[in-house]
C-alpha cells in the first residue's frame, strides 16, 4: 500500500458512494453521519431489532460502536452482525472504553466472538482488553511507544483472526503478517468527541469498496489524517471548533494531490 493506492481507494468510496450502516454511540451520531457524507459514503443509523438485519444486508459496510451501549443494542448489534456474516457484508467493530468497565469488556469479547469481525479499531487500551491482555494506561505514550503498540497489534490481528487498527500519535494497522504505520493525524483530532469513532465508520466505507480490508483501513488511515492535517492548516490557530468544521470540509476535499504530498504510509516489521 502507497499513496497512490491509497487515493485510489478513497477514489472508489467517492464513485460507489458505499452505505455504511451504523450503530454507534449517541455523543458521535450526527458527527458520524456528517463525516461519512463529507467524506462521499451515505451513512445510516438504524437500531431497532425489528431492522437491523434487513438493514446489514443492504449496506456495503457495518459499523458496531459501543460507546453508549446498552443490551437492547448490544442485541440489535450481534443480530445486525450476523446478518452481515451471511451477507458477504464487511463488519467493523470499535470497542469504546473496552477495560473501563467490566460491562463494556465482556461486551466487547462477546461482539468478537459472535461476529465474525473483519476489523476491530481502537485505542491501545481498548485492544489490550479485548484480547485480555494488560495495558498500562500511559496517557500519551501509549501511542507514543510504537514498538510495543505493534507487537500489541499483531497479537491481537492474530488471535482474533482478523484485521486490528490501534490509533493514536501514529496509527498501525496489521492482519498479522502485514503492517503498516501511518505518522499523518493532528493532535486537534484528540480534542475533538468521536474523531475516533468517526475514523472507525471510514474504515467501514472503505472497507464497502476494497475487500482487502487491511489495505482499505491503510488507505482510511491515509486520507482521514492528511484531511486532519489540512484542517489544521486552515483552521488550527483557532481551536477545536473550527477545526471540526474545517475537518469535515477537509474530508470533502481530501484527494490524490493531497495524499501524494502528505502522505506517511511506512510499512511495518
Ligand atoms: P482515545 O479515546 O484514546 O482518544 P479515539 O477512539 O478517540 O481514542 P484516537 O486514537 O484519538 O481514537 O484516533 C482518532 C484519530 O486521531 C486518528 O486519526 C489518530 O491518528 C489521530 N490522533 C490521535 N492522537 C493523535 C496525536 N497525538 N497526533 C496526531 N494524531 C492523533
Ligand atoms: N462517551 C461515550 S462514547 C464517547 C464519549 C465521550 C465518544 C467517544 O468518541 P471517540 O471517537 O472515542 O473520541
Ligand atoms: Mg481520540
Ligand atoms: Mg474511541
């Protein structure tokens, strides 16, 4: 995966204009809809039991998010994924605050367990937790030790059999044998609520278009922080605000000169 190949794919997301079904959290709703319009993806939420199935099976992509999750929708989740399963349809999954709670962690290994997941993305701590292993909450550093965030990455691609994103300074996507790490991205992201789960519903839309799936988070990985680096060009002297709104705008404009220009895609050991 280069720069090219990556704004192929976001090529592809903005010609197929993929549906990417979402159930997430209610703090990152309207800002998840918003993004995956900028972006070119026709977003979706839909939550009822009644739905959720017939829904799965129409989208190009599934999205799980339990950052406010309660059992009805965790229901509504493994039901939405296994009709996904049977579809062919690509389910990505972000386990908001795995290891916060004893609740969201054994949700999180139940999701995983359920559904056959072909990406989970999230925070160095979450990904700890859902595989069970211990990670300290280092506040910073724990994007900062790229090191050992990719030995976490693989073990959990490798024992979940499927493609992990672990974000933060730089993000690293890997199935296990192959890796990448992206150094694009702005601190701003961090001060904006659910740049993360927004990113995780991107890998969803490229993911609806690129089956390779480590190569299609690569490549959302790719535009969504050189976006974020415009952003920051254009709005950052004035705080998170206006970065958000400039951040959505970004994601519209974000495109093959950018990416050939900003791009920081290194491949991994
Ligand atoms: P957390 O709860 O730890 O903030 P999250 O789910 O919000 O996690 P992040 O890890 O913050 O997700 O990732 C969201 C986006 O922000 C990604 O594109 C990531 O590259 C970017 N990002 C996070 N921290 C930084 C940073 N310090 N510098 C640059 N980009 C960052
Ligand atoms: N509380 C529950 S979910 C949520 C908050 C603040 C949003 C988290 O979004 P992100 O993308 O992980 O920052
Ligand atoms: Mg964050
Ligand atoms: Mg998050």
């Amino acid at each position: 995966m280069n720069n090219k190949e990556a704004a192929n794919v976001l090529q592809m997301v903005r010609k197929a204009s993929p549906l990417v079904h979402n159930i997430t959290n209610v703090v990152v709703t309207n800002f998840t809809a918003n993004g995956l319009l900028a972006l070119g993806a026709s977003p979706v939420m839909a939550y009822a039991q009644e739905e959720v199935a017939d829904m799965a099976k129409i989208a190009g992509a599934l999205v799980l998010n339990i950052g406010t999750l309660n059992q009805t929708e965790v229901e509504a989740m493994v039901i939405a994924g296994k009709a996904a399963n049977e579809a062919g349809v690509p389910v990505i999954f972000d386990p908001v605050g795995a290891g916060a709670t004893l609740y969201r962690t054994e949700t999180a290994r139940n999701i995983v367990r359920d559904v056959a997941v072909s990406a989970v993305r999230g925070n160095a701590a979450e990904i700890a937790n859902v595989i069970g292993e211990t990670w300290e909450i280092k506040g910073v550093d724990a994007g900062e030790g790229s090191g050992d965030v990719v030995a976490l990455a693989k073990k959990a691609a490798k024992q979940l059999k499927t493609v992990v994103v672990i974000t933060g300074k730089d993000d690293v996507a890997t199935d296990g044998e192959t890796t990448y790490i992206i150094h694009n991205g702005h601190p701003l992201l961090t001060k904006v609520t659910g740049t993360g789960c927004l990113l995780t519903s991107v890998i969803g839309a490229f993911a609806a278009v690129e089956r390779d799936v480590l190569k299609a988070a690569a490549a959302a990985l790719v535009s969504y922080g050189v976006a974020a680096e415009i952003a920051a060009e254009i709005a950052g002297e004035q705080g998170p605000g206006s970065f958000q709104i400039a951040f959505l705008d970004a994601l519209s404009r974000v495109g093959a000169e950018e990416i050939s220009q900003y791009g920081r895609i290194e491949q991994g050991e």
